[in-house]
C-alpha cells in the first residue's frame, strides 16, 4: 500500500521560529548538508552580530563561516537585509535563507548576488509534509544556489563593467585632445562602445576611432544599410581607383577591407595599443589616433566630396 502525501502548516509544526524551528533545525543541521551540500559540522543559536543576533551561525567542512536566516512565511527585504548585514558582521562567506514562500524578486536577487558577490548564496524553501497518520517532516528545496555557471556569469559581468568603464575614460581622454586640433568629432559624446564615429558628408559613410584590447584603429566606415552590400562595394571600387593618390596624401599604406560576405567596406589604419595599455600610454595612443584620423580625413576628402551617392 502507498500512502498519500499532504501538506502541512509550518506553522502548525512549529509555533515560534526562533524558539521552536530554528531550534529544531540546530540539532537536525543534517538537513540543510542534504540539500545544500556544504557539509555543515556545527550550528549555534542566536550569535550576536553587532546589535543583531543571527538564527544560526555554522562552519562548514572548509572552514567557512555559514549564517542561517529562517523565515516561515513570504521572503521580505527585512530578512534579505538582516543576511548582509550578519555576513559583513560575521565575517561570513556562505548564507542560506531559509523562507516559507519565496518571493520571485527575492529570488532574483539571490540569484544576482552569486553572480555579482564573492560569496555564496542559498535559498531554500521550508515545506512540511506527512505521510498518512505519520509525523510531519520538513521538506527543503533549493530554490537557488551558486554554481559554476553562475561563477562564469559574474565574472563575465564584472569584466564587461571594467571593459565599459575603460573605454569611457579612453574616448573622454581621446575626444579631449582630438578637439584641439580637428572639429571632425567635437559633437560627439564618449560612450563605453568600442567605437565612436561622426558622419564623411556623404550617407553611409564615417569617420570611425575603434580601441580593443592591444590595438586601435582608424577608418571609413562604408555602410549604406541593409540591403546595400554591391552599393558598398561600388563606392569602396571608385575610391579603391585613387589608392596610390590617397596613401600617398596619407603619408602610408592604408588597409582596404571590401571582405566577400561583409555587407560594410573600410579604409583603415592600425595603430598599436590599446584601452588595456598602461593608462600612462593612453596619451600616446590617443594622439596616434588623432594624427591619423586627421591624415585620413585629409587624403580621403577630395575623393569623397567627388562621390554621388
């Protein structure tokens, strides 16, 4: 014979969450290693956190300090605060929150923190079931946890913010300098992009400073739109036949990029450095930029003026 499952209040199981379940749950610490896996070897009640006394406070099988915040009813922003604030207190670098009902903007904030923090987050939902006529028993689903995915995500985030940052401070620095010797960019703004660019005078074509990692460019950039790939290479052909006149006025070869397959052309120059270079060198970089920006614009110019598109 298979017995029926039902559920059960928690609070019907325990009365007072400080008195009764956090202090059930310190001497069935087992409960949380099934689910979790941290391997808890020792739980105490009511630690003083500054003025605050955590639920339980508990060391894992690594050494860490792990704090322990229960709540039988919905998640609210009172405990998900509590959390952070014993953790700094603590010291800790491993929380679970335990909640009757978790809330989808709570979750989310977990699920955040893992991503975002150095420490590890778990929230698991508290559940009591019986079977029959048996006694209850509490049931813990893990709502969310770290994992490596997670790891990956957050480090994938924080380097994106340092790569933004960066380039913000390269373009400030870059179009600072660039006003003081050409117009060409003076309306624009810097942005955390790879790119910034202004308009030739003609559609479909500007004047473009890229930064990467080691390397900067310059360029024409030729894109009349979708749908505008043989125009592209039209006009990148007419100026194409000017090649050894505006390398010439340039001072240098140049690369002429029409790739089968790229909807857009260039007419581009490499310069060495990049927003990962010393910031020490960025004023070097910048005015390499500058300089050939305004070399390009120069050489290019009559034979953009001359286009009819």
């Amino acid at each position: 014979m298979i017995g029926r499952i039902t559920r059960v209040p928690l609070r019907e199981v325990w009365k007072h969450e400080a008195k009764d379940f956090t202090k059930w749950l310190e001497d069935n610490i087992d409960q949380l290693n099934e689910t979790t896996g941290l391997g808890l070897i020792e739980a105490k009640r009511e630690q003083s956190a500054g003025d605050f006394y955590v639920d339980l406070v508990a060391e894992d099988e690594e050494g860490h300090t792990v704090v322990i915040e229960n709540q039988l009813g919905k998640s609210d922003n009172d405990h998900l605060g509590k959390i952070l604030t014993y953790m700094t207190s603590m010291e800790a670098d491993r929380a679970i929150w335990i909640v009757g009902e978790p809330r989808p903007e709570h979750v989310r904030a977990i699920t955040w923190l893992n991503e975002s923090a150095d420490a590890s987050f778990f929230m698991l939902k508290a559940e009591a079931a019986r079977i029959g006529e048996s006694a209850p028993a509490l049931l813990l689903t893990l709502i969310v946890g770290p994992s490596e995915e997670s790891r990956v995500v957050g480090e994938t985030k924080k380097d994106l913010a340092e790569r933004h940052s960066l380039r913000m401070d390269f373009w400030i620095g870059l179009l600072d300098r660039a006003k003081e010797r050409t117009k060409l960019h003076a309306n624009i703004s810097p942005g955390h992009y790879y790119y910034i660019g202004t308009g030739a005078g003609k559609s479909g074509l500007s004047y473009v400073y890229a930064i990467m990692k080691n390397e900067a460019l310059v360029e024409l950039y030729i894109d009349k739109g979708k749908e505008s790939e043989e125009e592209n290479k039209e006009i990148f052909n007419r100026l194409f036949e000017n090649k050894n006149e505006i390398e010439n006025a340039f001072g240098g070869s140049l690369e002429w990029d029409n790739t089968v397959g790229n909807r857009s052309c260039k007419i581009r120059k490499r310069i060495e450095g990049g927003y990962r270079a010393s910031q020490e060198k960025w004023p070097s970089i910048q005015d390499s930029m500058i300089d050939a920006m305004i070399r390009l614009e120069n050489a290019l110019k009559p034979h953009v003026d001359k286009l009819r598109i």
